[in-house]
C-alpha cells in the first residue's frame, strides 16, 4: 500500500525533530538530552538493521545484540591496547562482525520458524559466556574504555560531534535501506517472506539473498555497538544479552514491523516513555513511589495498549492509512 501523506509528514518531523535536538538543549541548558537522544539513535539504529531481516524477511532474530556486543568490544579491546584510531577500529569489527554473520547465518538460515530462533540464541548466548569470561577484559563487570575513538578531526569527546555522528550514519542506513528494499533485492526478500518455496521454484537463490540480508543487518549493528561504546566509554556482556534483542524486536514492533521509519519511532517512543517513568515526579508520595519501583511494568501496559490498538504500530499505522 502507498504511504499516506500522514506518514510521510510525521517521517519529516521527526527525523527534523532528531536533528534540533542538540540546538533545543543548548536553548533550554538541558545538556542531558544530548546523551539521552544519543542513546535513542543507536538504540534506533540497531532496530533499523534487525528490521531488516524481521520486518522485510519475516527472520526472527534472538541474536542480535551479539553484533552489538562485537562492536563495542572491537573498540574496547583495541583501546585497552592503546589503538584508538577509529578507522582501525571500524575494519577490525565490521570484518569480524561480517566473518561472525557469515557463519551463523550460514548455518541458522538453513532452518526456519522455532528452529531459527533458537540458534540465533543460542550463539549470542555463546558469545555473551566468551565475552564474561575474558578477565582481562573486565569478564562479567565489564570494562572503561581508556579513549574513545579517533577519526582524524573529530573529537568524539564533544557530545554534539557524537550525536551528529550517529545521526548521520542514521540517515546514512535510511537513505541506504530505502534503496535496498524499493530494489530487486527487496523484492525477492520481501517474496521470501510470503512464499520462500515459491521463490525457489521461479529460480531465485533464496538462501543467498536471505544470508546477505542477514550480514548487512548485522553490519548495521555492528555500527551501533561502536557508537554505544564511545557514548557510556564502556562495554560489557550485558550488551549481548538476550533481553537487549528482544528490546530491538519490541522497538520495531512498537514502530510498525517492515517500515523505513517504524524502527526509529519505536526506539525514540520506548526510549523517552521508559526515561520518563523512571524519573516521574507527581507529588504524591505514594503514587510516586509505585511509579518509580514499577516503572518497567507501566512499560509493558503501555506496549500491550500500543499493538492492540495499533496492530501496526506507531508509525506503521500512518503508513497503512489511505488518506
């Protein structure tokens, strides 16, 4: 279905919005919403490429977050080293990332449905243990990276460079993604998702196109982890835990499943409803109390009512409109 003209203003909107940011907080001296919106961009960029294979591929991921997990640690075992240089460090975890996607994808692709899932999970359970125990490395508490990264000029150091910079390589990976899925690639993966044997039996690779999905997906990752590397200056195994994928499948749920733009509204929403009820403050010591200790259950009310309501989503439900 075409997208309605609603979806196409509140795209604009809010990608416009995403770029105030850093001007409203100098404005408003709220130099918090800097690292904040930080955060929801990478966490939105991370969503973007597993919607790429859960959205546009109908390939339920549970092991995400391990991409994740290899592009901090690529940062933060080269900077534990004294390699800050961030163009080295940007090779080393897209190759090992791509080599890592490669191989899981090779073999988890070949199943499908429960199966699928749960190989997914079970390697990024694999790489979660490797990364807890590497004690050098600060194991299960994980560790300070001693520099953030260095790209020749730019001081990662400046918080607005930073949150520039995740918002341009956001754009980057739209722009991208919208060519790839309006493209003979999208189309056979999209026709992968209706009716994978049908494509086969018209003499399509599926497999083929399916595991490049999955390796691009998990390069967009990849990126993510980086940026969430340089903006908290740490990494740990909690950034491959199973629970972090499960939040990027809420987030794209939540935006609008198979949709450019869902993935960052859905992000952007569970990102500042979750800041914002941890941190409510009505004046009524009781009420404030149960917010504040139950926060992450007002969360789920606040999903269920979203995909009841919306069965597309936030933003998936603009896009499904006729008007």
């Amino acid at each position: 279905m075409a997208k309605s003209g609603a979806a196409r203003i509140f795209a604009v909107l809010l990608l416009a919005g995403l770029a105030l940011v850093p001007v409203l907080a100098s404005l408003l001296g709220q130099p918090f919403w800097v690292t904040l919106f930080t955060r929801i961009l990478i966490f939105a960029l991370a969503a973007m490429g597993l919607n790429l294979v859960l959205g546009y591929g109908a390939m339920v991921s549970f092991g995400h977050a391990m991409y994740l997990g290899i592009g901090a640690y690529a940062v933060g075992i080269l900077s534990h080293h004294g390699v800050d240089n961030g163009l080295l460090q940007l090779a080393v975890a897209l190759g090992v990332g791509a080599l890592v996607a490669l191989a899981v994808g090779a073999i988890c692709l070949r199943t499908s449905g429960m199966a699928f899932i749960m190989i997914t999970l079970a390697f990024a359970q694999m790489l979660f243990f490797l990364a807890v125990s590497l004690r050098e490395y600060g194991g299960d508490d994980g560790m300070q990276l001693q520099n953030r990264s260095r790209f020749g000029p730019l001081d990662l150091n400046n918080a607005t460079l930073l949150y520039y910079l995740a918002y341009a390589l956001l754009l980057a990976v739209l722009y991208g993604f919208w060519r790839l899925v309006h493209s003979r690639f999208g189309m056979v993966l999209r026709g992968c998702r209706s009716n994978e044997r049908r494509m086969r039996s018209m003499g399509f690779p599926t497999l083929r196109y399916k595991l490049s999905a999955y390796v691009i997906s998990a390069l967009v990752c990849v990126l993510a982890g980086m940026l969430m590397a340089n903006l908290t200056r740490f990494v740990a195994p909690s950034y491959m835990a199973w629970t972090v994928s499960g939040e990027l499948i809420v987030m794209i749920v939540l935006g609008g499943l198979g949709t450019l733009v869902g993935p960052i509204a859905g992000a952007t929403a569970l990102l500042l409803v979750e800041e914002g009820l941890s941190s409510l403050k009505l004046g009524i010591p009781w009420l404030d109390t149960v917010i504040n200790q139950h926060w992450l259950a007002l969360i789920g009310i606040f999903i269920v009512l979203v995909v009841l309501v919306l069965k597309q989503g936030l933003y998936g439900w603009l896009v499904a409109r006729k008007a």
